[in-house]
C-alpha cells in the first residue's frame, strides 16, 4: 500500500494540465470561429438596445448628411464644368437614339455626327421660324401695340383708385427720372449678366464638346471606366449603372412629352382666343418648357405682349389667365404624371425634390433634383435587389 501511493498521486496530478490545456485550446477555436465571441460586451449602464440602434443609425445619417454637403460644396465649386456634364448627358439621350437609327445605313462616327446635326437643325429651323414669323408682321404688330398701350392707358385712368397717381404721361416721366438715378446699378446688373450669358454660352459649347465624344467613344469610355472595378463587382456595376441610365433617360423623354404637351396646349388656347402668331407662339412655349422657372414666364410675357399689341388689353389679360392655367397644368399635372412615371418617383416626392432643390441650389438645384434623385433612387434599389446575389464564380 504504501509503494503504490507514490504511484497514484503523480498520475492524478499529471491529468489536470491536460484537461485545462484541452478545455482552453476549445475555447480559443470557439472564440476564433464565432467573431461575436471576441467583442466586448457592451457596458452596464450604456442603455437599451433601441438606444444603441438609434444612435448608430443617427450616426449614419449625420456621415450621409455629410457626404451630400460635401457633394454640394465641391458642385458650387466646378459649377460651370457640372452643368456643362449634365447638358452633354441630356443631349447624350436625346440623339442616341437618333444615332442608332443612322448607324444602320453608316458607319458608326458618322451616324454620331449625322444625329447632331439634325438636333442642329431642328432647333435652328423652329427659331427661325418663329423670329421669321414675328418680323413679317412686326411693323403690323408695332402699331397694334402703339394703340394697345394707348388703350390700356385710357383704361387704368379710368380706374378711380390710380386717377390719383397722375396720367400715364406722368407715370412715363417719373419712370424716366427713375431709370436716370439708377442707371449705374443698372449698368453693373447689365455687366453681371453679360457675364452670365458668356459661362452659359462656354457650359453649353462645352456640352455640345462632350456630347460629340459620348456619342462616339461612349462604350469605350465606359469601358474604362469599369476596369478600375474589381473583376468580380463588374456585374453589378454594370446592371446598377444601366439602371441609372434608363432613369436619366426617362427623366429627359418626360421633358420632351411635356414640353410638346405645353406646346400644343398653349397653341390650341391662342388659336381659340384669336391671338396671332398662335403657332409661332407655341414654339415658343415648347421650347421655353426645357428652361425650367425661366422658360415658361417668358413664354407668358411674350404671348400677353402679342395679344396686348393685336386685340388690347382684354384679351391680353385673357391670354395671361389662360397661360398661368397652361403653366399649372405643367407643374401640378403634366410633370408629376408623366416624367415622375417616366422616372418612377411619386407626384408627391417629385414636388418635394423640386423644393428643396430650389431652397439648396436655385434654379440650378430645381433643374437637376429631379433627375438626380431618380438616378440615385434607381441605382440604390438596383443594388439592394443584387445585394445577396453572388457573382457567377462563386456560386459555382
């Protein structure tokens, strides 16, 4: 007995070491496989999960918040380069297909050449028609508008409130007097938009520069583009930017269809009102509903101004009431309808997108909201849809 107790202990003794190496090695793979295991536990006192969850995802937004600012600050930068970019990618959709057309019966360069000049053409021959129009009845119309002024002078003096304010004789002096103390400020907002004018015409030669090598060397551009992406990401790189592309697409189809809408409304109304130059005249909504805020009042000016100059001043208010319905109609009906479908974004999120790109941008921000957020919205679900979809290699 006491030779085998010397014999007992050791052995017991050397089985424990091994059981805690054995129970330590198990807990190292478990804590290795499961990435859970190695994070720190939260703090007592840090609060509950629906705390947690909502600083994180406030955290989130103030990091997308701040990208968007970030995006706005370097645009207001490169103003002049960003709108150039946006002008080349709508005339991109608008003669691509006009391109394709052509490439059936001509090489591919040349087809690209041939749309652009038609594009040239179609906007030059409709603004020759209506300045053509207009001259062949200016003297006309130049008298008409001598007797329409004369007209509505007799017409507001007659109005008891404004006998007081003088005869438009002395409205005419004092706006002369007027315009004489203030000619210098006038001269610098004059300067101002010369200047405006000369970056509006160097973004739009700039586009027209850019147009001419999307429509040519567009495939090879994106091509490019899209060996900077990893190999196995080209896929849904690909399927996510042909989804923003149909959006900025459909946004630029929508435009056309309400511009031609506004178009031959407008004329419909002026003919039936008996306005001259009612044709001309809806060339000139047409092609004022492109210009958004800008576009469709200079349309209303110069309708009431025609209608002013042929029938007098009731009929011109007339026109100016049917042409503010016209104008709603394109904001509140027409656009929501048809670009919002053409863009798949809700009447209701359109206008939204409308407003808070005029509050951040101006007209510059209410011109590109829209397709802007139409892109984004289309290549962001086209991503979530492809999220848990391997590449081709994986899955095999």
């Amino acid at each position: 007995m006491t030779a085998d107790a010397p014999t007992v202990a050791p052995t017991t003794a050397a089985k424990s070491p091994n059981t805690e190496s054995t129970t330590k090695s198990t807990t190292e793979q478990l804590t290795t496989l499961d990435p859970a295991a190695q994070q720190p536990a939260a703090p007592a006192g840090f609060g509950a999960p629906w705390i947690r969850s909502t600083g994180d995802l406030a955290w989130k937004l103030v990091g997308i918040a701040l990208a968007v600012a970030l995006v706005f600050y370097v645009v207001s930068l490169v103003q002049l380069v960003f709108v150039a970019l946006f002008l080349a990618l709508v005339f991109t959709t608008v003669l691509l297909p006009l391109g394709d057309l052509y490439d059936r019966v001509m090489p591919r360069g040349l087809a690209m050449a041939a749309s652009l000049l038609t594009a040239v053409l179609a906007v030059g021959g409709l603004v020759t028609y209506v300045v053509s129009s207009v001259v062949s009845r200016w003297e006309e119309l130049a008298t008409e508008f001598g007797t329409g002024l004369t007209d509505l002078a007799v017409l507001v003096t007659d109005i008891p409130l404004l006998a007081g304010l003088g005869t438009p004789t002395d409205w005419l002096r004092d706006g002369g007097a007027w315009l004489q103390a203030n000619a210098g400020s006038y001269a610098g907002t004059a300067a101002e938009s010369a200047g405006s004018i000369g970056e509006g015409a160097t973004a739009v030669a700039l586009a027209i520069f850019c147009t001419v090598f999307f429509l040519t060397q567009g495939h090879r551009m994106w091509s490019w583009a899209l060996s900077l992406v990893p190999a196995d990401r080209h896929d849904r790189w690909q399927t996510a930017a042909s989804a923003g592309w149909n959006a900025f697409s459909g946004f630029t189809r929508g435009m056309f269809f309400v511009a031609l809408a506004d178009g031959v409304l407008a004329g419909i109304f002026l003919t039936v009102v008996g306005v001259p130059l009612a044709l001309p005249l809806s060339v000139v909504v047409f092609l004022g509903a492109f210009i958004p805020m800008i576009g469709p009042v200079a349309a209303i000016v110069i309708s009431v101004l025609v209608a002013l100059a042929a029938k007098g001043p009731v009929l011109a208010l007339v026109v100016l009431i049917g042409m503010v319905v016209v104008a709603q109609i394109d904001a509140n009906v027409l656009q929501p309808l048809i670009t919002g479908k053409q863009v798949s974004l809700h009447p209701v999120v359109m206008a939204l997108v409308v407003a808070a790109g005029s509050v951040l941008g101006g007209l510059l921000g209410a011109v590109v909201a829209v397709p802007l957020t139409a892109v984004t919205w289309a290549v962001f679900s086209t991503l979530r849809k492809t999220q848990g979809i391997a590449p081709a290699h994986e899955a095999d």
